[in-house]
C-alpha cells in the first residue's frame, strides 16, 4: 500500500522574479542576434526560451486545508501540504486534493431490524481525508467509496439491533443512540481505513418503522406504555394499602378482620387504580348487610 510521503516542495517567490528577469535576457539575446544576423545566437536564445517557457508551469498554489499530490510521469513523488505559491519540477503532475471536514447523509435505507421488523434508517457521516497517496492511489474514487461503504455499514450496524428495547438492558436502536453512534464511526473507520480516510462522526439522523407497519408498531408502543403505566399504578397502589393498614393496625384505631381488611384493600385499590374520580357511596347499615 502507498503512504503518503511528506515532500516540501519551494516557494515560489524567488522564482517568481529569477525567470521574468532570464526571460528578458532571453528576448534581449534573441533581438541581439537577430541585428547582429547570428544565426547560432538565435538557435541558442530560441532553445534557452523554450526552456523558460517550460519552467513557469513548475508554479502552483496550495490553500489552506489543501494539499498538492506530485507525480512525475505517473510515480508517485510526495506530497506538499504548505499553502502558499509553491515551485516543483515543471514536469510534475500536482494533483489537488481537499483535507477540509465534509460530511453528508446516506440516503434512508428500508432494512430489517434484529426482530426482522422493515425500518427506515439514515446517517450523517462527518470525516476527511488524512493519506491523500491512500484516497487517491488505492481507491479508484474516494468520495463514492466513503458514500458506499457508509451505506453498507449503516445497514450491517441496523440488522444487529431491534427498533425497540422490549427488555431491561437490551441496546435498541431508538434508546441507546449514543452507543450505537460510536459502533457505527467504528464499522464505517474499519471499512475506510485503506482509503487513507478518517471519520470524525457518525449518527443516524433518521430512523423510523417502515411506512406499511408503522401504525401496528405505534398501537404496540401505546400497548406497552399503558401497561408500563398500570404497573407502576398498581405498585405504588399495593404499597399505599398496605402502609394504611399497617398504620391502622399499630396505633390501634381499629381492629379488622379478614374480611374487613379485604373489604378495605378492594375499595383502596378502585379508588388508586381507577381511571375516574370515585363516587362515594354511603353505607347505612353494617359491613355485612
């Protein structure tokens, strides 16, 4: 595999003012020697111009977050990354090749959860390109090869884990978002690493059951809340009971018996647990009649 190799290429300042001035001279040589009707004076003046016109394409700009790849006749040579107006072998090929931050969104993808329920999942991939011998010597096309490979990642990662948690402890898509960010910057880091690529970030920006579901799944989530909701009615419902029972018994207010204590729980618990407010009923007779 290629890595990239550091190659500090020369400012182009100096250059800068050397070639106009042997340029002139040149122009001066040629006009000399044509006055003087020397012809080997104007071969000579007709080939040193060749050569300077050849050596003003050795100039190239690197920007900020940008660097030249340098090729000679297709051998990888090294790469600057100093910005600024830079000098090189005018017969180098300088490739540019951004190292700024990118990032873009996958498209929504319809996969199958770990409970082969059809969903809809998108990620948002931020990286950038940290060997540029890497992304553009062992990939044919670095950018489409980061778009794929994130795709195809996305879609592993979402096969692994349910839509929804339905135990304690279980890792689900919708719940545990920051977990499974950091598995999906691996999977997709693992897949991009010969491509002389780094990704920063990685997060699904869209997630949802597949359209011709989605209103079963969303009736099974009311399902499962209503009766989280009940359970923990009924829990603290059974524990004010029996806190009213023990009170009543250790400081002596009244003494029941099996059938009253029954009586009394039965009547707390459609009071505490009921969807409407009671309605009191006023007995007048006794607890037996």
């Amino acid at each position: 595999m290629l890595r990239e190799i550091d190659r500090q290429a020369a400012s182009g300042y100096p250059y800068l003012v050397i070639l106009p001035i042997l340029s002139g001279g040149v122009v001066y040589g040629f006009v000399r020697g044509a006055l003087d009707q020397s012809a080997a004076a104007m071969v000579v003046t007709g080939v040193l111009a060749a050569v300077l016109l050849v050596s003003f394409a050795g100039f190239f700009m690197v920007h900020p977050n940008e660097v030249r790849v340098l090729q000679l006749f297709g051998a990888y040579v090294g790469t600057t990354r100093t910005p600024g107006l830079r000098y090189a072998n005018p017969f180098y090929t300088k490739r540019r090749v951004s190292v700024r931050i990118r990032n873009f969104e996958t498209e929504k993808l319809k996969v199958n959860d770990e409970n082969s329920n059809p969903i809809e999942i998108a990620a948002v991939v931020v990286w950038r390109v940290v060997d540029s011998a890497e992304a553009l010597f062992e990939v044919d096309d670095f950018e489409e090869y980061v778009h794929v490979q994130s795709e195809s990642a996305l879609r592993g990662l979402a096969t692994q884990y349910p839509y929804d948690a339905h135990t304690d402890g279980e890792k689900a898509l919708s719940s545990h978002l920051g977990e499974i960010a950091e598995q999906l910057q691996a999977l997709i880091q693992e897949r991009l690493n010969k491509a002389g690529v780094e990704v920063i970030e990685a997060r699904i920006s869209h997630l949802a059951y597949a359209p011709e579901i989605a209103s079963a799944m969303l009736q099974r989530q009311q399902a499962s809340a209503i009766i989280a909701a009940r359970q923990k009615i009924v829990e603290g419902a059974v524990g004010m009971v029996e806190q009213a029972l023990n009170a009543l018994t250790g400081q002596g207010i009244v003494q029941l018996d099996e059938e009253r204590k029954a009586a009394m729980v039965s009547n707390l618990l459609v009071v505490l647990c009921g969807d409407r407010a009671p309605q009191p009923v006023i007995n007048t007779g006794t607890l037996y009649q």
